[in-house]
C-alpha cells in the first residue's frame, strides 16, 4: 500500500505564489508516476501536472508556464511550485500516485485560496 499526504496549501493574494508538497510512505518503490489534481466547488476534478519516475513532466494547458513539478530533495516527496496565481486556481489540490502494479493511489487534498 502506498499513502499520500498533501501539505502546503493555504490563502494566498491574485498573483502571489505558493509550494504544494506530497509526502508518500509505504511501498513508494513501486511508484511509477505522480500526479496532481485540483477541484474547485461545484465543479469536476482536473489533471494539472505529472511526473515519472525517469523525471519527465508534463502540464495541463491552463498552468503550463506558471506551475512547476518537481521531485522533493527526499525521494519520497513531490512538489508543485504555484506562480502568478489566478482565482481560477483555487481549490482542493490532490497527489495522486500510480504503482508498477497498475494501482492508483490518492491524498486526501489540501485547499488552496486565491483571494484579495
């Protein structure tokens, strides 16, 4: 089993910035890929950035440019560096986490607002 916990989030000013973190403990070695998630009220989750094992990323349109995914200086950690923060990015930020056994796992979010 893997479990994830995510730390970070927080009320942050239109344009500010902020550093999400997702701790994994468990059988992290069977962790091939990590991703994160957000929804806001009232509407669906969405995919917002990945990282593989090998240290490939990628990144939903709507961030691509602002967000940055990276692996914590711990093995056991991924990071989600937040810039020029809009509105829209408020919400529940979710670490996700899929095995070399093709299970996925899931934190339980940290909530993250953009207000003035």
């Amino acid at each position: 089993q893997v479990q994830l916990v995510e730390s970070g989030g927080g009320l942050v000013q239109p344009g500010g910035s902020l550093r999400l973190s997702c701790a994994a403990s468990g059988s992290i070695s069977s962790i091939n890929t990590m991703r994160w998630y957000r929804q806001a009220p009232g509407k669906q989750r969405e995919w917002v950035a990945l990282i593989t094992r090998g240290g490939s990323t990628n990144y939903a349109d709507s961030v691509k440019g602002r967000f940055t995914i990276s692996r914590g200086y711990a093995e056991d950690t991924v990071l989600l560096q937040l810039n020029s923060l809009k509105p829209e990015d408020a919400g529940v930020y979710y670490c996700s986490a899929s095995s070399d056994y093709g299970m996925i796992y899931w934190g339980e979010g940290t909530l993250v607002t953009v207000s003035s």
